[in-house]
C-alpha cells in the first residue's frame, strides 16, 4: 500500500458537512479510492496545526483547498510552506489543489495575488497543452471556486492546462509534484451549495447563480483527474518535464 497524507487547509460550514456526512478530505478518500485501490490515507488539519513529524511520515502528499490566501501571514501557512519545499527537494510525491495548487506554486519561486479578475466559479473548460491526463479530448472540464490565482510560473514548473480567465491552471514540476487550480472532488451538488452558501455575503448574487446556471447539463472529468494524480502518486505516471 502506498500511503498518501492529506494536508487539510480548511474545511466548510457544518450545515454543509452535515449535508454530505463527513469531512472535507473524505471527498479525496472517496475519489481517489475510487481509482486507486492500493492507497491509505492519512490525515493532517494543517491549518489547525496539526502537521505530519516530517515530510518522510508518508509516501507521498496532497495539499487541498482552504478559504486563505498563501500571501497570508499565518503560521501554519509559513509552515506549510517548508515543509512543501522539503518535500520537493526530497522528491518525495506531492500534489496541489486550488490552495494547494497556489501554495505549491509560492513555496517554489512562484507568485499568487488575489486576481483582479475575480471569482473563477463553477464549471470551468481548460484547454491543454499536454494531455497527460488521458482524456479523449483538447480540453479539461472541472469545477473551479476561487479568487486567488498563480502569476508567476516556478522556474521548475511547466503550465499544462490554461483557460483565458485562469492562465495558470495546472503545473507539473521538475521532480515530483504536479497541482491543478480547480476541484476534481468537487461533485456538481456540492459546488451549487457551496456557491448558495456565500451568496449575498463574500459573493455577488448575479455571479453565484451564472456559476451556478454554468453547471447545469455538464460532463467534469473528475475520475480522469482522480486517475491521474492516483498514477502519479504510485509512480505510474511520473509526469515529469525534465
């Protein structure tokens, strides 16, 4: 079995959580046990500083989402971000989502601000540059919410998945880490109830409900991104540009 931690950077309001009966990281357990079957998980809420004793603890990392910002001056943040920066030197496998995508990026060489273009919310059409993914198509369907973005690319990553909106929406390193800018965990129910969440409150009520329109009748290729990063964590697929 290859162990995979889960560096959970936040979570949800409990009515949401309630609704779907569990934590934020069952979503990656379900997901990537789905298409890997010789994965165990071990969890760590980073963002309530409970971190792994080293970066050797597991054999491979994932970062997920969080409502911070990786320019934030906290310290679980700080934190965070050397031991993503330990892990790459070590080349032990490591993998970004959203925040996690975002502090990847920082904790490299690169940059992220609050994009002045605003929200990227709901269903989300990527074109790719490299089909690494295995998906009979030019493009890469997800489900996006966020308002920070890369803007600067690492000097060690390479962009394989861009849209005009999102230039930088997914890496993958010289080494062992690759992120992608939106949520392959994310099921269509889910995101409507988190966009209704911050409606009227941190998000206009016109770009809630055309994300929310945006994702109706439409196909993500979650399982495909799920089977990707799955491959790369076991080494089956090392998605290296070096």
């Amino acid at each position: 079995m290859t162990t995979l931690g889960l560096l959970v950077c936040g979570t949800f309001s409990d009515k949401i959580m309630r609704k779907y009966d569990g934590l934020y990281e069952d979503f990656f357990i379900q997901g990537l046990s789905a298409q890997k079957a010789s994965l165990s998980f071990q969890t760590y809420r980073v963002f309530e500083n409970d971190f792994p004793d080293s970066v050797d603890a597991c054999d491979a990392w994932l970062i997920t989402g969080s409502v911070s910002g990786v320019y934030e001056d906290l310290p679980w943040i700080t934190r965070l971000l050397a031991f993503a920066r330990d892990a790459y030197e070590k080349k032990i496998p490591l993998v970004g989502i959203c925040f996690g995508h975002q502090l990847i990026a920082q904790a490299l060489g690169g940059k992220v601000i609050k994009s002045p273009k605003g929200w990227g919310l709901g269903f989300q059409r990527y074109e790719l540059q490299d089909n690494m993914i295995g998906i009979e198509s030019d493009f890469l369907d997800l489900y996006a919410i966020h308002q920070d973005q890369v803007v600067e690319v690492p000097p060690v990553a390479t962009v394989f998945a861009s849209s005009e909106h999102c230039p930088v929406a997914a890496l993958r390193y010289e080494g062992r880490a690759l992120s992608f800018q939106a949520h392959p965990e994310f099921s269509r129910e889910f995101e409507t109830d988190l966009i209704e969440s911050l409606l009227g409150e941190k998000l206009d009520v016109a770009t809630g409900r055309a994300a929310i329109d945006s994702m109706q009748s439409t196909d993500v290729h979650n399982a495909q991104v799920m089977q990707t990063i799955g491959d790369f964590i076991t080494g089956e697929n090392l998605c290296e540009c070096d």
